[in-house]
C-alpha cells in the first residue's frame, strides 16, 4: 500500500513540473529575424502538357486485364 502511494506522489509530481513548465516556456518571446529581400521573377508563361498518343481501343483494353 505504501508503494502505491509513492506512485501516487510522484505522478502527482510529475504531472505539477509538466504543468509549471508548459506555462513556463509558452510565455517566451518568439526571436524574429528579418528576411533578406528576395527579387521573384515573373513568369508569364502558362506551363502546358500535350499528349500525343492515341487512345486505347476496347480489345486493347479487354488484352490489358
């Protein structure tokens, strides 16, 4: 009985440090660090696909399966 007592304590514990330490560390100032300016370079083009194969009959589809 007394070593589940114990258990109960240091859980106890344990579950007051996590506490403590979340509060502790979420009141810590974020480092903000300016980012170099950065030129983006337009482009106007549209990127296409073309698909130049012919579609699959339905006895070469019935041959794939």
């Amino acid at each position: 009985m007394k070593a589940l007592k114990n258990m109960e304590a240091i859980f106890v514990i344990a579950a007051a440090l996590a506490t403590v330490t979340s509060f502790a560390t979420a009141t810590t100032p974020v480092l903000h660090v300016a980012a170099d300016p950065v030129v983006a370079k337009v482009d106007t083009s549209i990127p296409t696909v073309v698909v130049a194969a012919k579609r699959l009959t339905a006895a070469e589809k019935a041959a794939l399966i």
